[in-house]
C-alpha cells in the first residue's frame, strides 16, 4: 500500500538480461496481477546455447506485445502505475538495453520513477513474493545459468555475499554435462528428467571443498564425468565403465554431486551465521532434486526453509517488480540515465 | 512529431511540425546512447516548446547501421509511441538521408555507412528514386565499382570519408549524416501519417541485413 495515499501500489516490472521476455504488475508487494514470460528457449536450443545478438532481437520483438499483455492481464493503466523497475544488470548486455530503454521511455511519458534493479536481487525477493513472514537475518543460495552466489541478507537492501563460484555456476556445469550426455539445452530440466528412476549413488563424483570458504567449484566435477565418458580412468570412478552404467544413474549421480555441493555450503553458512531461515533462489532452483535435498538438511537442522514456487525461480518480472516495490518503499525514485551492466555485484548502498 | 535516429556515429533527437524539423539535440559519443537518449529527447522537446504529450506521432530511422545503436532508438521509439498511444512510423535510414538531398539530375547518390570490417552497408539513389536496395558490400568491391561509374557521384553517410580516399574528384556531400537522415524521415513518415499509413507497433524492427554470427557460422536461421 501507497504509504501516503493509501492506495494500492502497482509496481510495473520488466525483466531482459537474458532469454526470457518478461513484463508483471505485482500490488503491493504480494499480489502477483500479471507476470508473463516470453521464453526464447526453444530458439536458443538450436545453437546450443543463448546467442546474444538473437536473444537481443527477439527483445525488441516481444517486450511491447508482452507488455501490453501484461497491463491488460493485470486490468492495469499506465495511470494506475506507481513506479516501474526493470533489470539493468547484470546479464546480456544487448537484452538488458532493451528492457532498459523500454522501462525509461514509459517513466518519461507517465511521469513514473524508474527504479534500476540487480537480476540477483530480484531473485531473492521471490521469496517475498510468497512469504510476507520473513525474518532478518537469513542465507540465500541463488543458483541459476549464470551465478551460484551465497548471500546473507542483513535487512532489506542490505547484502553481504558469503560465497560464490570460482568457475562454472551450477546451470553452467548442467548445460555443460548435459551436452556431453548427449542431452541438449538447457542442461537443468534435461538432466532432471534422465536423472528420473536413477541411482544417484551409483558413481561417487568429486564434491570440491573449498576448504574454510563458503566458495564453490564446478569445473572438477564437470571434468570428472566427461572423463567418465570418455573411459578415461578419474580417481572417483575407476572401477566402472560408462558403457556398464545407465544413463539415468549418471545423471542422478552428477545431480547429486552438485545439489550436495550446494547444500553443504547453504547448512554451513547457516551455522556459521546463526540464521534461523535459508532459503534459494535462482533457475536451478526449480530442480527438484535440490529442492527435496535443501528441504530434508533444513528440516535435520531445524531451520526454515524459503523455495519460490517454480514459476518465480525461473527469470520473470514479478520478482523484479517485488524488489522495486521495496526500493519504491524505501524512498527510491531513480532518474532517466543509469547504465546497463554486464557484471553487477550484489552491493548495499554506501 | 518526435524523430530518433541512433544508427549512426553520431544520433539525434528532432522535433518535427508538419514534417519540418523545428529542433534538433545531437549526442557524439554513442557509447553514452542508453544513459543519455531520454534526456536528449527531453532537451529536444523543451528546445521546440513542446510537451511529450502534445505528440502525435513518433518516427525513428531502422537502419542499417549500428546493431545496438539501432535497438536502442527502435526500442526507445517504439515504448514512446506505445505509451503515448500515437502512431510509429520506421524508416529506412537510406531512404530518408537521400530525401531531401539535392543532385544533379545525371548523378548517383551512395548511402554507405560502416558494417564490418572491410565491409560497408550502402544503397544508391538517382533522380530522387532509389535504384539500388540497401545491401552488404565489400569496401574494395564497392571501389570499383564507385571507380568505373559512369557519370558524377555522390557520397553520403559514415562510410563516406573512407571511400573519398580511393577517388580523384570530391564526392563526399559532407555535413552531418544524422541531420539529413532526421530530416528526411519528419517528411516522409509525415507524408505517409497524412495517408494514415502508420506503421503496426508490434511489427516495427530494426534493418539488420545480416544475421547473427552464430546463425552465420551453425547456418541456422532464425526468423
């Protein structure tokens, strides 16, 4: 609610910084009115892998007819619009500029503020999305195609990253594996679904410690199987043949291998901060392997677990919509000349 | 009106009334494009007394020309006209730097604007019609045939230094491209929201002409 007028606050939010063309209208901060997503990822499958520049013209394609979608969805005007956020990093740079543009033409016609919000952040305020309960302090996983970052959220807008990746983010190492499997793209939801019915432990991978840190490491894993794969002998699996194992088990037992990677550092950051609430955040979220592992290790410790429905795991524009409602909150109005970025570490404000 | 154009070195706002520019604000480094395109908009409205909402149409130049450059006039253009709720109107960038450009009736404009390197976007106008559609030329290529033309020519665009250099007579038109292309397309998207002919919102792209690297390499083809 509009703090001085009382009135419902509508945050229109559009998300581009990758292959999803997104555009939501979310009511103060707990309806979700509309919330479309234009996925690319049929067209991307084709190389592989999200190509920029394709990614980037489908944008310019999509976002008004999503966006007028959206609006209509969500019985919304422009007039009925208090602010708009939209992602300016980081992500694709080409995408991000067009959700960005968008977003500045629409606040300088409606007189609205434009609030630049961080991809990461909006993965996190899904939870808010679905949780008006949250208790301060507590531990985020954010786990997608491009990040796998441990966050400890201080207060709203205050973060501090315990963790992240040194090399491949855990999507990465799926689409990767995936592509040595044979699978296709995206690698998450292909190796969940070869992964159905399998042993996953049969083939013990390598879990990277990262010794006192909170960091992750995926490229060893990722060598490990494409070893495995290639009968070449891997200290982990050298008894075993990848000729003599289903493929259901080895992609149960890499899935594995990664989920418990990322469970070990959510519990450990947990104890270590004393936070009574973790959650996750991001597209691999959505993987239901990580989703009953995070539940049974939260439940064993005895803390609350946060996981956003699938819907809002994946890029969408609500969860932009849901952070831009708490900086709208906060007094935030923006101006009409931020930057876009490639990189965007997840900072505080100074 | 309201007319973008961003596929250039140089991009600019004009404000048009009856499809005579009124004002015009200019932004040199395009590398600031996506910060600074809402304030030269805004400049160029306060320098023609006009509010955003006294617009009844918005025009932007489609290329070809810079890729990003391009998306982000397109993109800016097209959530102006949408949330405004007046007509878009797309124009070929070519066709609107060769409107209004006087030649003599036996001469050839060129259009050529940078591409890849080595390779330059270029068109070709004679007595006000256009006789060569927009297409992808090797420089080198398009030397020879700029050398063996028959008849004066004319040179036009961001391309136009680099090959001035390979000629014996002055062809270069000089001045400021984004001038001419703001200035050709207030007229002709004018003319044609007098026809009623606007464009559909949904449909307005960039003219990219060629397609992605990876297309390219993995020949897959998107459309």
């Amino acid at each position: 609610m509009n703090p001085l007028t009382h009135e419902p606050l509508n945050i229109l939010g559009i998300e581009t910084s990758c292959d999803e063309t997104s555009v939501a209208v979310v009511r103060d901060g707990r309806e979700i009115l509309s919330n479309l997503v234009a996925s690319q990822m049929d067209l991307h499958a084709k190389f592989g892998g999200v190509v920029p520049e394709v990614a980037s013209r489908k944008h310019v394609e999509l976002l008004n007819p999503v966006l007028h979608e959206a609006l209509a969805e969500a019985q919304v005007g422009f007039d009925d619009v208090d602010a708009i956020a939209v992602t300016h990093g980081p992500g694709l740079i080409g995408s991000l500029l067009v959700g960005v543009c968008a977003a500045k033409a629409l606040g300088y016609v409606h007189r609205k503020p434009v609030l630049p919000i961080n991809h990461l952040e909006g993965h996190i305020y899904a939870n808010f999305l679905v949780h008006e309960d949250i208790e301060f302090p507590f531990v985020c996983l954010i786990v997608s195609g491009g990040h796998t970052d441990l966050i400890l959220m201080r207060e709203h807008g205050i973060y501090e990253v315990l963790g992240r990746t040194r090399d491949d983010a855990a999507g990465e190492a799926f689409d990767k594996v995936a592509r040595v499997l044979g699978l296709g793209f995206p690698g998450g939801p292909a190796i969940q679904k070869a992964a159905e019915g399998g042993n996953p432990h049969a083939i013990r991978f390598p879990r990277a410690d990262m010794g006192a840190t909170l960091d992750f490491s995926f490229a060893g894993l990722k060598t490990s199987v494409m070893r495995f794969m290639q009968g070449l002998p891997t200290p982990e699996t050298r008894h075993l043949r990848a000729s003599d194992v289903p493929l259901s088990d080895i992609a149960a037992s890499f899935q594995q291998a990664v989920v418990d990677v990322l469970v070990r550092n959510l519990m450990s950051a947990a104890e270590r901060f004393r936070v009574s609430t973790v959650a996750l955040a991001g597209g691999v979220a959505a993987n239901r392997c990580l989703r009953a592992t995070a539940t049974a290790a939260a439940h064993a410790a005895g803390l609350r677990l946060l996981i956003p429905p699938i819907a809002l795991c994946t890029d969408n524009a609500a969860m932009i919509a849901e952070a831009g409602y708490f900086h709208f909150l906060r007094g935030e109005r923006g101006d009409l000349d931020f930057d876009t970025f490639a990189v965007l570490p997840l900072l505080s404000p100074s | 009106m309201l007319v973008i154009e961003t596929s250039g070195n140089t991009c600019g706002v004009a404000v048009s009334v009856d499809g005579c520019v009124q004002a015009v604000r200019y932004l040199e480094d395009r590398s600031s494009l996506s910060q600074r395109i809402m304030g030269l908009v805004d400049e160029t409205l306060q320098a023609a007394s006009c509010a955003v909402h006294d617009l009844n149409g918005i025009a932007v130049s489609l290329g070809p020309g810079s890729w990003t450059g391009l998306r982000i006039g397109v993109t800016t253009a097209k959530a102006l006209a949408q949330g405004l709720r007046v007509p878009l109107v797309g124009v070929p960038t070519f066709d609107a730097a060769a409107r209004r450009m006087r030649h003599a009736p036996d001469q050839r404009l060129f259009i050529v604007a940078p591409c890849r390197k080595g390779e330059v976007y270029v068109a070709a106008y004679a007595r006000g019609q256009k006789v060569q559609s927009e297409y992808i030329a090797k420089t080198d290529d398009l030397i020879q045939q700029l050398r063996e033309a028959e008849g004066p020519i004319a040179l036009c665009g961001d391309a136009a230094d680099e090959l001035q250099k390979a000629l014996s007579y002055q062809a270069n038109v000089g001045g400021t491209f984004a001038y001419y292309v703001l200035v050709g397309a207030a007229d002709i998207a004018h003319a044609r929201l007098t026809q009623g002919d606007a464009d559909d919102l949904f449909a307005v792209k960039p003219i990219y002409l060629a397609p992605s690297q990876a297309e390219r390499v993995m020949g897959v083809r998107i459309e």
